[in-house]
C-alpha cells in the first residue's frame, strides 16, 4: 500500500495534517517521479511544489535532478524559495541549465566506496547489482553509468555521512506499472527504512484542499 495513511481513523493524511507534522527544522521531503508526465498531470506537479512552498516554512525539498516529475515539482519550489530545494546527481554537470536548485550534491564528490549502507541498499536493485560493484570499484563507462543513477537513488533517501536523511517522500509514479525503474527504487528504499511515502492518489486532493488554507 503505497497511501500514507493516519492510522487513527484509517484514512489518508490531508494536507493539513502534513504540514503539521512535517514542517519541521531540519525536515526534508522527496519531491520527485517519473521522467514520463501526463500532459493534464503536468500543472498539478508544479502546482504541489509551489503550494508546499508556500504553505510551509521550515521543511527542505530534495530532488533527483531527472527530467519530468523531477523538474516540474522542482520548477514549483522554484518560484517561491530555491533556497529550500537541494538536488542529488548522478554526476557533476548533470542538466545544470534546469537545475534551479540553491545546492547541488554530486556523486562525484562522495566516496560511495567508504558508504557501505549505500552500496548494500541500492544492490536490492537485482537488475544493476553487477554493475553497482564495478562502479564502485571505479570502473565508470557508459554501461556502468547507469549503476551511478541507481545509487543517487538511494543516496536521496538514506544520505550520506555529510548528506541528512529524507523525512519524507512525495511521488508521481506510473499507475499503470506502479513501483518500477529507478522510482520504484527510490520508494522501496523508502519503505525498507521506515520513510512515509504518498503518491499523486493522495497529494493530488491536497490541490483541492489547498482552497481552505
């Protein structure tokens, strides 16, 4: 089940209970999806980001840089206060020109090798188990390039020694094929470490909700 629910009464989390329990100093909440949008879910995504912004002081908003989910909830925080959106990259130079964020973190400067959680936690993605070990080793090619995605991945949920954990994760996901590719990642390494997730069958009511704020 991939619905946040409050357990109280069995029901999904409003907007205001969110705001609420998460708007919190040192709180940082995944904003990210899929890189395929729906062109009618396009304005919902920017309109969460910059909504979250404005309804809240203190939380931070991460990303994965990626385009689609990525970029139009990131777009939203933008226009409102980039100085509460962080980016984690694959690699240093990675889509700079959309990249709106006050700080980015690069995998390129982190020594994912003395990061065994990491490794450990994006190898329960089978399909690049492999290749994340040679990347680590520093084999870096074009086919051992898609470990370094899998790993910013992971990264974004559990940091690094320098980089704090998520609190919370905001998804767009695929309804179609929900779970799957690096999203599917993500959330997973989400729901192994106990972070609460929601996907666009809860937030996009918070639209909605947003009229009584």
């Amino acid at each position: 089940m991939i619905h946040m629910y409050n357990q109280q009464t069995d029901r999904e989390m409003t907007l205001q209970e969110f705001i609420q329990q998460y708007d919190t100093v040192n709180a940082i909440v995944l904003l990210e999806g899929k890189r395929d949008v729906a062109d009618e879910d396009k304005p919902k995504l920017g309109a969460l980001g910059r909504l979250l912004a404005l309804a809240t002081v203190n939380m931070m908003f991460r990303s994965g840089n990626a385009n689609g989910a990525d970029q139009l909830f990131s777009d939203g925080v933008a226009l409102v206060d980039n100085r509460r959106l962080h980016v984690i990259t694959p690699y240093s130079g990675h889509r700079t020109k959309s990249n709106h964020a006050f700080e980015t973190f690069s995998l390129d400067d982190i020594d994912i090798a003395a990061e065994p959680d990491v490794v450990y936690q994006s190898k329960s993605n089978k399909k690049t188990e492999k290749l994340i070990d040679q990347f680590v080793a520093g084999d870096k090619n074009r086919i051992t390039m898609k470990a370094a995605y899998i790993i910013r991945d992971t990264v974004k949920v559990i940091g690094t020694e320098s980089i704090p954990p998520a609190t919370f994760g905001i998804f767009y996901d695929d309804m179609q094929n929900p779970m799957s590719g690096g999203t599917g990642h993500t959330m997973n390494v989400c729901r192994q470490n106990n972070i609460p997730i929601i996907d666009q069958r809860t937030w996009f009511s918070w639209l909605d909700e947003s009229d009584g704020l």
